[in-house]
C-alpha cells in the first residue's frame, strides 16, 4: 500500500509538473505538444549531471545542480517553439510533432555518442546513476522524493503567479484575447515567449521527476512513453486551472503506479488480467476523461493561433 | 529574361519543390554538424553513406539488393505519408498512423498466423483495424471535440500494448517474434507479380510496392477530381461553411479519419506480409515507421505525388543511416528527418518570403 502511494506521489509530480508546464504555455496563446520532447531533454540535462557528480557529492548540491540542469536544456529546448511558433508563425501542432521526434532522436544519438567515447564497447542509450539518484530520496529505502516537495512548491509558485501577479493576468489576457492585451500595452510577443520558456522549464524538471522515479537507469532511445501527451490529457481533465490540475495529476498517477505495483495487491492478482491490462489503464482513462470533458473546453480561446498585429 | 525568371519562381509548385529542398539541405547541414562533433575524422564519409546508401555497395548485386530492400520499406512509408496528409488536407492532423499501422501489423499477422488466412484477407483485415482505429479519433473529434492529435496518442499506445496481447500466442519462441511466413504460411505472403524480377529476383519485392504509388495516384485523383474529395477539403477549410452548403461535415470527418486509418492499416499489411520484417515479443516503443509518414508527407509538400518521392528519400536516409561505421549512432537519420520535420514548419514562411519582394533578388536569395 505504501508502495502504490510512493509511486503515486512520483508519477503525479511528473504529470503535475509537465501539465503546468502546458498550462502556461496554453494560458499564453502557444499550443505546446512539444512537452514530450522537452522532457527528454530535461531528463537528459538531468542524467548527464547525475553521471559526471562522484555519488559522495552533498544530496542537497546534486539536487540543486539536476533541478538547475534539466530546468535550463527544458528551457533551452523550449525555445525551438518560440522561435517557430511566435516569430515565424508556425504551425504549433507540426512544430510539436517534430519537438517530439528530435527530442528521442536527439537525445539518443547524444547519449549513443557520450558512451562509445567512453567506452567503444557500448553503443547503447542508456544512462545509470544508481548511487547518485539515492540524493533525491527523504529517507533512505523509500521512494519519497525531494522532487515531490519542489514540485508541491511550485504549484503554490504558480498558482499565485498566474493569478495574483500582473504579469500571470496579462500572460492570460494574451491566450484569450491578444490584440485587446496588445490595445493596453502588453507586449504579446514577450509574453508568449515567457508562457513557452516556463513551460519548458516545468516540462524539463518533470523530464528528471519521472526518469528518477524508482529507477536507476534510463534508455533513452524510449524517450518518456507518451508522458507528455497524458499530461496534456491532464491539463485539459483540469480545466487549464493549476487547482484542479493537481487532483487531476493524482488521478492519472495513480492508474500510472497502479501498473508498477499491482502485483503487491492480493486482490488484484487474483483477477488474473495480463499486465498489458494495467500498462493501458493510464492511456484509456485518459481518452475516456478527455471524451467526457472536452466537449464544453475552457481552453484559451486565442491558442494555437499566430499572433497577428493587423487583425482584430 | 529576368521576368520570365520571377515568374518561374511564383509558380506554387516550384515554390514548394524549392521549400522542400531548402527543408531537406537544412535537415542534412544540421545532422553533418551533429556527425562532425561526434567524429570529425569520418564525417564527411559517413554522411555520404547516408546520402549514397545502396550506392555504397561495389557490385551490382549488392546495390540492387538493397535498393529493394529500401523499396520494400518505402512502401508502408509511402502509405503511412499518405494517411497523413489526407487527414491534413481536411484539417485534421493524423499523429495516429503509427497506431493505425500497429493495428494494422496486428491484423495481418494475426489472420496470417493465427486464421492461416491468404494474403488478400490479411490486407483487408488490416485496413479495416487501420481504418476502425482511425474512425474512432474522427467520431471522437466529430462528436465529443476531443482533440485528434491526444486521442491519437493515446491510441497509439493502447493498439500497442493490445497487438502486443494478440500476438502473444504466435511467437516463434527461438527468436523472440512472431513465425516466419515464408516457411509455414506462404499462402500469406504477398504474391510478387514477376516485380521481383526486375531486381535481379529479390526476396521481398512484391506487389506492395508498384500498389503503394497506384494507391497515391489514387488519393491524389479522390482528393482533386472527385466530389468526394472536393467535400472533404471544404469541411477542412471551414467546417461550419461546409455544413450551410449541405455537407455532411461530422460525417466528413470520420470518414476523414477511417481512410487516413485504412492507408496506415493498410501499409502494414504491405510490408509484414512480406516476411522481411517480423513483430518482436513485448515491444516497448510504438514503431517509426507512422512518424517518418508525418516527415515524408510534409517534405512531399502535402502532394500525394510528392509523397512518393519524399517517402523514398526519408527510408533512403534512414537506410543509408544504418551502413554508417559504428562510432556513429544509426538515429542521426532519425534526427534528420525530425529537423526536416521542424523546418516543414517554416515553408509558409518560405513562400511568403518568395512572393514577398517583387524582383526575386534579394530576399528570395536569402530564404533559399
């Protein structure tokens, strides 16, 4: 039972985090289905940290230094839609298809190529850092993460920066209406460039979240197995509101541990369903939740499409 | 002469050859970079085996052989491309031939092995899972407004991990992945036609191949000529329009969505059943073959005669990928062809800038 409730806990960060980071984006105007993408590269920033750090190294350095790193490659990543996006005008669903793509291709020709420098003998794309990822963990033997705080943190850091700051209520006014933020003086532009950055900011920390999640090595030629896109699922099942986003996190990361732990579960051994069952659960819930809730949608109303000075 | 040249340059299809070409040099500039921080001693080699492929082998025979083989996998590409940019030319962005071709892989190997069905029961059942799979996204997207690309997605993953059940039983226990067909069902395999003939009797070229540019013809005709494709291109542009002339626009859809569905389902029955490929026990990753088909549709400039072209040139890369030496990793051209994704994005930008300055010096030089 506690077992299930760890990995909760984990994988409802990993979704929290990333389903932030979209909801920012959103919330700006720019359609982010790059998510996945960006949490590679997040994880990425993060295992590479993880594997040059001695395992000796102070828990509190080697967290500060992960969470700096994925945050910044999320970031850095990030701004792959920005540019396409707000200054070119691109279209954000192909731009993010693409994020999606380059981000495993990427990440496992950096990965392949960093491991056969070191060693000819493995050319494979994974990272271990068995040791060191022992840093991120509140008590030894348990899988409650530091991770899991920050990530309840930056929740409340969101919730009042998108709702009680000035620059939250114009960074909205610029996904609902741009060219009326535009008549008051917002620069749309800057705005939806801060949207996408702390989106991949947040996608890129919840890249690192869900690659420490009870495993010690990553191969990333997997990339995050459709993380990004439940995460958009979860967005969307919270109402693009950072409140209802976080029970909707819950929801989802517990059918997501439901998979890791079942066998734990008397009851549910005794059911007798293939594993497949539980590895889909996460997937149909989500299509079912986005059958029953998308139809009456508060999504942003100007998102997705470019900003345009001249139309009104 | 100047004149004729802008003119020359204005032509849209010319514009959108040249974009693809801008795309596909700036695809191959970014992967050399990548090759050349890797291992700058055998970079430029390497990258002319990506380019060159078949072209690097001696003999004749080497050189057709895997020219065929680039073929054969050309063919589902080609049709993955094709499900793709028919759901995009009526507006809706099918991410979900991946899943659609998993489906369809699923199908055809299961009527093959399990059913011992012939060839042409195995193509149909795997369009129709291809085309089932597809619908359900269209309905879901008609009716409930649920967003194609997510519930793509998510589909992806489910037809997946359901494949991976249904084939569960027919696996060759050896070899970790489901019974060659050419030594126990051959009543399977695709007949070949005499196509094999043609390169020096391949083992795999079958009718898939000369059928996949049949079929893009096919779109390229139901999409242009036909007042079907003419309806559904309408829902695409505006759906409420199209609706206050009388068209079915909810309807459009799905049936948008089940023949994208079918193509996909279709392109893996192409190239399962002719047993050069095989399902792996457990896989773990949803195959590359329906993203390349988002990368060939819109490096074909959403034309299903470009597509043909484009599909040969993404497997043509990601084939050459594989014969690169060792120190390099085969998903450079899996990078590529992600960055020419990414600068898909930017052809209107292409075009604009095309159109943009009246004499086509200065700028034009610039964007290409």
């Amino acid at each position: 039972m506690i077992l299930l409730l760890q990995y909760t806990l984990l994988f409802a960060s990993v979704l929290l985090l990333v389903a932030l980071g979209g909801c920012f984006s959103e919330h700006s105007g720019v359609i982010n289905i790059g998510l996945e993408g960006i949490m590679v590269f997040g994880a990425l920033g993060g295992a590479l940290v993880m594997r040059v750090l001695s395992p000796t190294t102070n828990a509190f350095v080697v967290i500060l230094s992960c969470v700096c790193a994925s945050m910044l490659t999320g970031m850095v990543y990030s701004l792959l839609l920005a540019v396409a996006a707000i200054n070119f005008k691109a279209d954000q669903t192909l731009v993010g298809t693409a994020m999606n793509l380059l981000g495993t291709a990427a990440a496992t020709v950096i990965v392949k190529a960093i491991n056969t420098a070191t060693n000819p003998d493995n050319p494979s794309a994974t990272i271990a850092y068995v040791d060191i990822r022992k840093a991120f963990l509140i008590w030894p033997g348990k899988e409650f993460s530091w991770l899991t705080l920050l990530t309840v943190v930056l929740l409340v850091v969101s919730i009042v920066l998108l709702y009680k700051t000035k620059f939250g209520l114009r960074l909205m006014a610029c996904g609902e209406h741009p060219q009326a933020a535009a008549s008051v003086g917002i620069n749309v532009f800057k705005m939806r460039y801060a949207g996408v950055l702390i989106s991949g900011l947040l996608g890129g920390l919840g890249g690192l979240v869900y690659i420490t999640a009870g495993v010690s090595e990553w191969k990333f030629e997997n990339g995050v197995a459709g993380f990004g896109f439940l995460a958009l699922a979860v967005m969307i099942f919270g109402g693009w509101k950072p409140q209802r986003i976080a029970l909707a996190a819950l929801l989802f990361g517990f059918f997501r541990a439901l998979s890791n732990v079942y066998t734990g579960f008397p009851f549910l051994t005794r059911l007798n369903l293939p594993s497949t069952v539980y590895n889909m659960l996460p997937y149909i819930i989500s299509l079912v939740v986005l059958v029953i809730f998308s139809k009456n949608s508060a999504a942003p109303k100007a998102e997705g499409i470019p900003y345009d000075k001249g139309s009104r | 002469m100047e004149k004729n040249k802008t003119s020359f340059l204005k032509k849209p299809a010319v514009q959108t050859l040249l974009a693809s070409l801008i795309c596909i040099l700036l695809g191959l500039l970014v992967g050399f970079v990548v090759l050349l921080l890797i291992n700058p001693a055998g970079a430029w080699n390497a990258m002319k085996t990506i380019m060159l492929n078949f072209w690097t082998f001696n003999s004749t025979r080497g050189q057709l052989k895997n020219l065929g083989n680039t073929l054969v996998k050309t063919a589902p590409l080609l049709m993955c491309s094709l499900s793709v940019l028919f759901a995009y030319k009526v507006g809706l962005f099918n991410i979900g031939a991946a899943g659609q071709y998993v489906a369809g892989v699923g199908m055809s190997l299961f009527f093959a092995i399990g059913m011992k069905a012939p060839w042409w029961l195995c193509v149909i059942m795997a369009t129709l899972a291809g085309a089932l799979l597809g619908a359900i996204s269209g309905f879901l997207k008609a009716t409930r407004n649920v967003n194609e690309v997510i519930s793509c997605i998510m589909l992806n993953w489910i037809s997946l991990y359901l494949v991976n059940m249904l084939l569960a039983p027919y696996m060759d226990i050896n070899m970790s992945e489901t019974w060659s067909l050419k030594k126990n069902f051959p009543a399977a395999v695709l007949p070949t036609l005499g196509f094999d003939k043609l390169l020096n009797n391949h083992q795999y070229i079958t009718l898939a191949v000369p059928l996949s540019v049949v079929i893009a013809v096919c779109i390229w005709v139901l999409l242009t000529k036909t007042k079907m494709g003419f309806e559904l291109r309408a829902t695409g542009l505006n759906k409420n329009a199209a609706r206050y002339c009388g068209m079915r626009d909810r309807f459009n859809i799905v049936l948008t969505m089940a023949i994208a569905g079918g193509l996909a389902g279709m392109g893996a029955s192409m190239y399962y059943l002719t047993d050069m490929i095989k399902w792996p026990m457990a896989v773990t990753a949803v195959p590359a073959m329906g993203f390349n088909g988002i990368a060939a549709a819109f490096l074909g400039g959403l034309h299903p005669i470009g597509a043909i072209f484009s599909s040969f040139f993404i497997q043509h890369i990601t084939d050459g990928g594989s014969f690169m030496e060792k120190i390099y990793p085969a998903e450079i051209a899996g990078l590529i062809s992600a960055v020419i994704i990414y600068m898909c994005a930017f052809v209107l930008f292409f075009k604009q800038q095309m159109n943009k300055d009246r004499r086509s010096g200065k700028k034009g030089g610039k964007a290409s």
